[in-house]
C-alpha cells in the first residue's frame, strides 16, 4: 500500500518538474531565470556578494602573517 502512494507521488512531482521545464522552455522571454546573487539589485545594495566573488576578492588582498623567529 505505501508503495503505490510512493509512486503516484513520484509520477505527480516529476509530471510538475517536466512541466516547470516546457513552461520556461517554451516562454516568451527564451530565457532561463537569474539566480546568481551578483546580479540581484537588493543584494548589490546590502554589499552582498557571492561565494566565489567573495573568495577571489579576500584572495587578492591576502597578506600572509610573518612570523618572527626569536632567538
């Protein structure tokens, strides 16, 4: 009995994810929408960037620590 609901509930999530893909496919616009957060207005004016712009930024201004022997 659970197995029949595990597939009918497997069939209807994958007929929603094959019918997200035709209406983005198929849209006007013939683009796929934007998720990178470099490009999101709200978060260019927070300062908010992302991971991999964050990490090629504080590798550019890296400083390694001198360590002074004493002896």
């Amino acid at each position: 009995m659970i197995g029949i609901y595990f597939i009918i509930i497997v069939v209807l999530i994958g007929l929603a994810f094959i019918g997200l893909g035709i209406s983005t496919f198929f849209s006007k616009k013939k683009k796929f929408p934007d998720t990178h957060i470099g490009k999101n207005k709200a978060m260019k004016e927070r300062g908010i960037s992302c991971a991999a712009t964050t990490d090629r930024q504080e590798r550019e201004n890296y400083k390694p620590i001198e360590i002074k022997k004493t002896e």
